[in-house]
C-alpha cells in the first residue's frame, strides 16, 4: 500500500512537471500598442477639438470676468452703495459660474475620452487575445500596468510586433519611448 502511494505521488508529480512544461507565457505594453493604432490619432484629434472648444469658451468667460472687474474698480468710487452691491454680486456670481464650468469642463472631458476610447480598447483586446490564442499562450501580462517584478524576456514571448502586425500598424510606426535616444 505504501509503495503504490509513493508511485501514485511520483506518477502525479510528473504529471504536473509536464504540464508546467507545456506553460506558455507572453507580454505586452497595451499602451504602446494603444498609442500605436491610428483610430486613437483620430481620438485625440476629436479631445483636441473639444478641448479647444472648452478652453475657448472659458477665455470668453474670462474675459468677460476681467471687463467686469476692470469696471467696478473704475467706477466703485462713483457708484451708489446699492449699484456698487449689484456690482459685486455680478462679479461673484461670474466667478460661481467660471468655477462651475471648469469643473464641468474637466468631467465632460474626461467622459468624452473614455467613450472616444472604449473601442479602440476593445479592438486592441480583441486583437491581442488573438495573437494569443494562435500562439497556445497561457498568460499574456500587460507590462503597462508595472505589476511584473521580474520577466525572463527569452522565457515570454513579446506580442507587440505581431499585435501591430494583426492590427494593420506599420512596423516602423512606434511610441515616442521607443525612439532611439539621443545623446
């Protein structure tokens, strides 16, 4: 009995040192390969428009705001203390206001972003499991989120080239940190 457990285990061990064998393992940095498609050029040049149409109107409000100010300091001598109040409270209220939109501003922004982007995620996660999938990986860590302590680069096998290659980026197009450095 005791010889056929000592077998059993030694049968099993082998058993999971063969599967471990068969444990492939890949890597990506998602943003780079995000970075890379050309559906987010055409994201950030929508953020660029709306952040141009956001910054514009805050430049009218404040403007608006500086006449205002530039007013009542020229003319708070010669005001009744009721249009001086009145005065002041425009002011105040013009400043709520500014306040509120750039708050506003800031949310709508970043919204517009995350819906802009959710497909172009999408893509380059349907793409990647992919690659993936035709490589028989077991794991793909994303090298973006900074979690990997350690990774034998000959031991994982580096999706990026065949991600860009799947989505249609041409292998020259790559993110600014990996442009050679200058020295």
């Amino acid at each position: 009995m005791k010889r056929i457990t000592i077998i059993f285990f030694l049968l099993a061990g082998l058993g999971f040192s063969a599967k471990a064998q068969e444990l492939k393992i890949g890597h990506i940095n998602t943003q780079e390969v995000i970075y890379l498609m050309a559906e987010m050029d055409t994201v950030r040049m929508r953020l660029q428009v709306i952040q141009t149409d956001l910054i514009e109107t805050m430049q009218g409000m404040e403007d608006e705001y500086q006449a205002k100010y530039t007013d009542y300091n020229r003319k708070q001598a010669t005001w009744t203390p009721a249009v001086k109040e009145a005065k002041e409270k425009e002011i105040q209220d013009l400043i709520a206001r500014l306040q509120q939109f750039q708050q506003t501003a800031q949310q709508e922004l970043g919204q517009q972003e995350q819906e802009l982007s959710a497909p172009v995620y999408q893509k380059a996660q349907i793409a990647i499991n992919k690659v993936a999938k035709e490589l028989s990986l077991t794991y793909v860590f994303n090298t973006a989120a900074g979690a990997i302590i350690y990774m034998d680069e000959a031991a994982s096998v580096d999706l990026l080239p065949l991600v860009k290659k799947e989505l249609g980026i041409p292998e020259e197009k790559v993110t600014p940190t990996q442009l050679p450095q200058q020295q």
